[in-house]
C-alpha cells in the first residue's frame, strides 16, 4: 500500500472522529447575522498596516531566537509564510477576514493543523481574535441539522498583544504612514498599562461579567476570542 494510501485512510478516519469537519455547529457559535459576529473593521493604511505587522512579528522572532525563549507557543520559522498569505486575505474597505482553515492553509502551502496551530500563537503574540459563526442549513424545517457550521470571522487587536509587540507595531505604521504621505497616523492609542494590579483586577472581573453574561459556556470564558 503507498503511502498516499495510507494517508486517505487517517484522513478519512479524521473527519469522522473530527464533527467540525463536517460542518456541525460547535458551541459557543453565533449567527452570521449576530451582532456579535460583526467584528469586521475596515483597515486604515492597508499594506502599510501588513507591513507594521509583520514587522512587529520579524523582530518578535529575533528576540524570541536572541533570548532562546523555549515555551511551547514560541514563534516558528514557518509562522511568517502562513500570517503573510493570512493577512494577504484582509478586504482593506470592509475588513473581511474570514477563511477557513484548510483554504489558509493551502495559501500557505502547510497543513490544516499547521494553520491552526499557527493562529493560537498569533493569538497570544499579534492579538489575533475571532468569532465562531452558523448559518441556517439547508435541510431547515426537515430531518437533519438546521443549523451548520461556517468559517470563523477573524480580526486583529494589535492593542491587546504584548506592550513591546504593539509599541513595535505603533512605530513601524506611524514610519511606513509618514514616509508615504507625509504626515503620521491617527488614532493609534497606547494600550492600557499592565502593570498597575488594580486597574487589571477591575478588567478582569469586568470581562469575566461580560462572558458570563453572553457565553452558553462558562467553561470557556475566553471566547470567542481564543476558542478554535
């Protein structure tokens, strides 16, 4: 038996072990039409926005390869293939971000678990976010599922990753910005100070509220931010 052969049957095998694969809703999902599944914004600068990006993340690489940082959700070489072709999918007007993770990880030329893999740490360094969204099946009103799962809407809060990764990111836009129209960016605000324990504990009993609040699961309280 080859060894494509081989790789048919764990495929296979995959997608009935794996129900995401076959589009059934998971929890903690919205309608596509919930206003909370709306966290598309459009992107002011559009490729000088990609560049601070991806800049924040070459000298995130550096310094996590210069200080041997070892932790399970280091950076990877592979890491700046699979973010280019993700942030290469952005709609600048509308801010659409929403492939799923198979079509990303073909643009990349990588595995599906490789892409995945890929957003959590994007999550945790770039401030990488999203949404699990259904749609209303087909098979509505009959025997079967009424409801089905889609691809998730992404969107990055560069203010929410680490303080050195988003004042990176702030001086690479406001350069890039300056240098193609002459003047610096609006809007580009600091991001809350982390190290005052009082403020972060009010944050946190405020967004544990709200998750309690708007999550069918107490046991993820992250999401929809972090959640697959």
């Amino acid at each position: 038996m080859t060894a494509l052969s081989f790789g048919d049957i764990a495929g296979a095998f995959t997608d009935r072990k794996d129900p995401d694969r076959k589009r059934t809703p998971r929890r903690n999902s919205y309608d596509i039409d919930d206003q909370r599944a709306q966290v598309f914004q459009p992107v002011r600068h559009g490729w000088d926005w990609i560049g601070a990006v991806l800049q924040a993340f070459d000298e995130l690489l550096h310094d996590q390869r210069v200080t041997r940082y070892k932790e399970s959700d280091r950076l990877q070489d592979g890491d700046r293939r699979i973010l280019l072709s993700f942030l290469k999918l952005i709609d600048f007007k509308t801010g659409q971000l929403d492939p799923s993770y198979q079509e990303l990880a073909d643009r990349a030329g990588c595995h599906r678990a490789t892409a995945i893999e890929a957003c959590k740490r994007f999550a945790k360094w770039l401030g990488l976010r999203w949404v699990r969204r259904t749609v209303v099946a087909e098979t509505v009103g009959l025997a079967g599922p009424q409801r089905e799962q889609i691809s998730n809407a992404f969107f990055f809060d560069l203010s929410s990753a680490p303080r050195r990764v988003w004042a990176t990111f702030k001086a690479a836009l406001r350069r890039k910005v300056i240098k193609r129209r002459g003047k610096a960016p609006e809007g580009l605000q600091s991001a809350p100070r982390t190290d005052d324990p009082a403020l972060m504990s009010v944050l946190n009993s405020l967004g544990n509220a709200v998750d309690d609040r708007d999550s069918a699961s107490r046991e993820s309280r992250h999401y929809p931010r972090v959640g697959i």
